[in-house]
C-alpha cells in the first residue's frame, strides 16, 4: 500500500527579491516540485493586508510548513511576523480549542550573511543559529508542531561567485521530495544544528 505523499507549504519572504542570489532560485526551484504549495508573500501581500481565512486554510490543508528567508538581524523579514501575529490566532493555533497545527512539521530554509563560525558563543554573533531561531521554535512547541532543524546556507553574499548555488538547490529539493515522500528522518532532524551536511543520514532512498 503506498503512503499519500505529505503536503508542503513553503512561505516565502523576502523584501528586496531583486538582489536575491540565492533565495530566488531556491524559491523558483521549490515552485517545481510536486505536492509543494510555493507563496510569496511579498508578492502577495505588497500592502501587507493578509487574508487570514486564506492563509489558515492553507496551514489546514498542508501537513509541513516552511519559513523561507533571509536572516536580517537575527531574525524574519518582516511581513513573516506580521503572517505569524495575524494567522496564528488563539483557539486556532493554540488554546483550548487551537490544536489545528497539532502534529504538523515545521522548518525554516534560510540563508545567513556571516560565516558559520561567526554563529557561536565566541564568534561574531555570539549566538548559535539554532539559539536565534528559539522564537520560532518555541511557537511551533506552542502550536504543536515538530520543529526541525534548518536547512541554512552561510555567507551567503559570496554563495553565487564560488559556485555555490546550484548544490545547495540540489540539496533542497531532495529535502523536500524526501519530506513530502515520508523519507526523512523527522527524529534525528530535530537535534542537529542545520539539516545540511547530514542528508545523507537523514534521507532513506527508494
């Protein structure tokens, strides 16, 4: 009997998409794949007036949700915020009544400007990529859903120049085909500092 794939919704948030070298083709990429629902939520909600109903259907009708972004300034673009402090409402999301995103998975793909060895008690930032995420993670603990470990990708301002690009979109898709196919190791994810450099412990092949 085979399993019916797990659905995916990738929010993606990026202001200034223009000088995007790398969250651009992995959008574009994402938007390729089966069983993907791919928003742009920039693009649709220039003013930032966001259909709740809209956007918690969707949350409904999917099984895995992403945050996609840029790191700025330790955390979100902005109109991610603004998704999470609108669609996430009290006895939808969480309270007595809010066990919508009850046993959902959660993940941020994101990419980051510094080195990873700036992201340490005695690096630059002073705090672990996983210690800046903690907002989030503490919303998907609150709204019950499994949070994993991200997928990252560091300097990326010098990604496009030393060829970069292309592998970390590779290695995406593959994370997302082996989400959506129930072929990743959700247990193991959720302890690791990023998904990257681990895919091949964490994906089981056909």
């Amino acid at each position: 009997m085979t399993l019916a794939a797990k659905k995916i919704l990738v929010l993606y948030a990026h202001p200034s998409q223009e000088r995007s070298e790398i969250n651009t083709p992995l959008f574009k990429a994402t938007q390729l794949q089966p069983n993907v629902t791919a928003v742009d939520l920039y693009g649709e909600y220039p003013t930032f007036r966001i259909n709740i109903d809209k956007e918690q259907q969707r949350l409904r009708d999917h099984d895995i949700v992403v945050f996609m972004f840029p790191l700025y300034w330790y955390s979100t673009p902005a109109i991610l915020k603004e998704w999470q402090d609108l669609v996430l409402e009290y006895n939808f999301a969480y309270g007595a009544k809010g066990k919508t995103l009850c046993g959902k998975t959660f993940l941020c793909a994101l990419s980051a400007g510094g080195s990873e060895s700036a992201y340490c008690e005695e690096g630059y930032n002073h705090f672990t990529l996983r210690e800046l995420l903690r907002p989030l993670e503490q919303m998907a603990n609150l709204t019950g859903m499994t949070f994993l470990a991200p997928f990252a990708l560091f300097c990326a301002r010098s990604a496009s120049e030393e060829n970069r690009v292309d592998t970390h979109v590779q290695k995406w898709v593959r994370t997302l085909r082996a989400l959506s196919e129930d072929r990743f190791d959700i247990e193991q994810a959720q302890s690791l500092e990023k998904l990257n450099g681990h895919l091949d412990l964490l994906i089981r092949e056909h």
